[in-house]
C-alpha cells in the first residue's frame, strides 16, 4: 500500500474513533443516573435538547428517565433532530444563522420553562449549536437584526467569546435569562462543549449559567468588528440602552436564580482527542496530544502543522518509526473572498504549499459534527502531493485562499472528507500523520504477524 493511501485510511479510522468516544446518548444516560440527579420528588420533569447533538443527548435521556419523564423537546439544526424519540417534539432550525422555523422552536423552549413551578424539573441537554437555536430577540429587535449581526461578525473572524457577548444581550433566553424564565423549577443543566476551554457561559451562550458579561462588552465587540455605527440600528439602540440602566442585564453569578440550577459538564474535545491518540498508538504510530485549545486563523494553523510535519519526518526518516501528532480546538476563518469552505477545509489548504513535494506528511483538519462552514464536507486533508495534483486542475492555493474557496480546492483532487452529520460536536480534531517507505513496510509486516497469531489472515 503507498504511504499516501495508508495515511488517508489512517487519519480516517483515528477520526472515526474519537467521534465514537464523544456519542452523546451514553454520556448523558451516565449522567443522569447518578444519584444527585434524583428526580422522583419532581411533580413534572421537561426534558429539552437542544443543539447539534440534541438527537443523541435526547435518546440518552430517555434510556435514562423514561419513567420519570412527562414531556421532552428536540431542536437541532435542519436535519439533525429527527432521530430523537418518537415522543419528543421535534424542532429545527437554522444554524449558525437563526432563522424563522427556529424562532418557532426557541418559542416551544420558552413556553415550557415559564409553565414550570418549584416543585417542577427542567432537565436541559445543551450541545453545539444551542446559540443560533435559542433566538428569541427582544421587544425592539427582528430577527433579521440577528441574522445581520451574526453573519457579519462570522464574516470578520470574531472569536465565539465575542459572538456570543453579542448573542446574550439581544435575546431573551441566552446569557442566564433561560434560567431567570424557568426559575423557581429546580434545573439540570448536561452541557456538551464544543469551545475551547469549556467555558459554561460561552456555551450554547450559557441559557442557565451566569453572565460575566454586559452590555458594555457587547459594544465593545462591535466597535472591534467594524464599529457600531455599522451594525442595525435597533441592535444598536437595545444595547445602548442596556449600557444606560434602561434593559435589564443578564443575570450575573451570584443571582439567586441560579440557586437551584446544576450544571455538569459531561464531555468535550478532551475526550475525543485522548481517543484519537489511543487510536493512532494502537496502529502502530508513535503520538503525541499535543493541545486540545488550539485557535488562530485556520490558514496560519494550517502552515504550522506543514512546518510541524516536516520537523516529524525528519524524527521519522531517523528511527524508521511512524508518528502522529494531535491538536484539538477551533480556527476562525476571516472571509475576504466569495468562495465556499470552512474552517477545517482552510487549514488543509493552508497546509498544503508547505507540504509540496514532502514524501509520507499528510495533514488532516476535521470538524466533529461533520459539518464544516455553509458544506457537506467535515474538513479536509493534504500532504506533498496535494499541489502538485491540483496543477494539472489548473488550481492554485494561494488563488483558492484568496478567495476562500478550499471546498472546490479539494472536491476536485476527491480529498474532501464527508462524514455526514455525526449527532455530536465538540469542535475540531487535527491530525500529522507522518511515515516513511521503511516504517510503512515494518507496520504493514507486524499487521500481517498479528493477522496470523489471531488467525485472521486471508488464504494465499
């Protein structure tokens, strides 16, 4: 098997792997059976899921709380929550720009948190996505006003941080108000992370978690990403007046609300990268888990796992032993262009000139909802013979980065990766898959003793 055929099938499995490692129906089900989460003395207990694993994270809830529950909500974005319990209402919306349909779906969260009491229990299953769901503007706000805001800010590379500032000040669930609008009801919160770091409050822009951040803050982000002045003028009148003392804050930590809410961690890009080195160790590569917060521009990021993949081949070329690194986290692409991509595809592409003519370097970038940017492809991969090949498609990647078009980039050299949808997300995985013609021949040798001692070796 040639090195670059080997490296594909590798980079595959390990990513297969750790996605496996992340299914959210067992994370939750072991969550919720554990005993501080008894529910027997709650007169109702709502269940709502919501976000791109909301299918999984509801079907774990229900292995879990059958019998205890008396209603559940699914809402994911457009084709993810149809998998959920037939008895679950079933919500879609858009994502990452909200939509109509998915105002229609925040209206259902809305109307079930505000219905509960003290002696009530909402059960939430919060995963990737959740912010762009959860819409519900305030009075003064359309729709339309988010989605301009949203799609400029997506537009000039702002960090998640500062998108959901913006986010939690110009609705009426995010930043700790699902919490306010459910309260006094006893809550349990079961968070999926799919940011950096985990922080509870960026998540899913924290619906039941306290809000370190204002008004201010949010004007602030604005003013980085173009100035105020730019944005709608509603928007821009809301938040003024929530600097003024005119709009309540969000609640901030120490509000009472919060007194009887939980909230658990149950899993995240931690899980799925040690997952992903178990995976690359047990094919015979020497790893490395590097970081599981990566950021920075996916281009740059993708330039430095070319340099880091040259640096291993040379450790590779010495001791004749296959290597791997790992990194977890989330790039940001800063659109300039008008082509199709995503983050994932856009660190291959910027990958790809520092790897031309490199034998046995591949680098694979991949988001683990399947889902990278406005596309079908979960990410993308490349390695020494990605430019040359795209030469003979008349392509060139600096012309495709200038334009941000990796997604016609690599469907034409067929080194798009498509997964489909995976029901779960907690960020980005990136992998340098690293041999030579002498480790290839060692590996694929200790695979064939291996297939013998087991017995599973094919006739000659």
């Amino acid at each position: 098997m040639s090195w670059p055929t080997r490296l594909r099938e590798d980079a595959r499995a390990i990513f297969d792997v750790a996605v496996a490692e992340v299914d959210p129906g067992p994370l939750v089900q072991a969550a919720l059976e554990r005993a501080e989460h008894d529910l027997s003395e709650c007169t109702r207990v709502e269940l709502i899921s919501v976000g791109k694993a909301c299918a999984g994270m509801a079907q774990g809830a229900d292995e879990a709380l059958l019998d205890s529950a008396t209603a559940g909500l699914a809402f994911g974005p457009r084709g993810t929550a149809l998998a959920s319990p037939y008895w679950y209402t079933v919500y879609e919306g858009g994502h990452p720009v909200p939509d109509e349909a998915g105002l229609e779906g925040a209206s259902a969260v809305y109307h079930v948190a505000r219905s509960l009491d003290a002696n009530d229990c909402l059960v939430l299953l919060i995963s990737g996505g959740t912010s762009a769901l959860l819409t519900l503007p305030p009075d003064g706000i359309e729709l339309e006003d988010v989605r301009v805001v949203t799609e400029r800010l997506l537009e000039a590379g702002a960090s998640i941080e500062e998108l959901n500032t913006v986010r939690k000040h110009i609705d009426r669930l995010k930043g700790g108000r699902l919490a306010r609008v459910a309260a006094p009801a006893r809550v349990i919160a079961l968070v999926l992370s799919d940011v950096v770091g985990d922080p509870l409050d960026v998540i899913g822009s924290g619906p039941v978690s306290p809000d370190p951040t204002t008004f201010a803050d949010a004007i602030a982000v604005l003013e980085r990403h173009g100035g105020i002045g730019t944005y709608p003028e509603r928007v821009r009148a809301h938040l003024e007046a929530g600097r003024a003392g005119r709009a309540p804050e969000s609640p901030e930590p120490g509000d009472p609300i919060f007194e009887r809410v939980v909230t658990t961690l149950i899993g995240g890009n931690g899980l799925a990268a040690e997952a992903a080195r178990v995976a690359a160790e047990a094919r015979g590569y020497r790893t490395e888990l590097l970081t599981t917060t990566k950021v920075g521009e996916s281009r740059e990021v993708g330039e430095e796992l070319a340099e880091l993949g040259r640096r291993m081949q040379s450790g590779a070329l010495e001791s004749a032993t296959p290597a791997c690194a790992i990194m977890a986290g989330e790039t940001t692409v800063t659109v300039t262009g008008s082509g199709k991509g995503g983050r994932n595809q856009e660190v291959a592409l910027g990958a790809a000139p520092g790897l031309a003519g490199t034998e046995g370097v591949l680098v694979a970038s991949i988001g683990t909802d399947g889902i990278d940017g406005p596309t079908d492809a979960a990410g993308a991969l490349a390695d020494g013979q990605t430019v040359a090949r795209a030469s003979t498609h008349d392509l060139d990647p600096a012309i495709s980065l200038a334009d941000n078009d990796a997604y016609r980039f690599f469907s034409a050299l067929d080194d798009l990766i498509v997964t489909g949808p995976t029901g779960t997300n907690v960020m980005d995985l990136m992998l340098v898959l690293v041999t030579t013609e002498e480790a290839l021949r060692a590996m694929e040798e200790a695979e064939a003793a291996a297939d013998v001692e087991d017995g599973t070796a094919s006739e000659p």
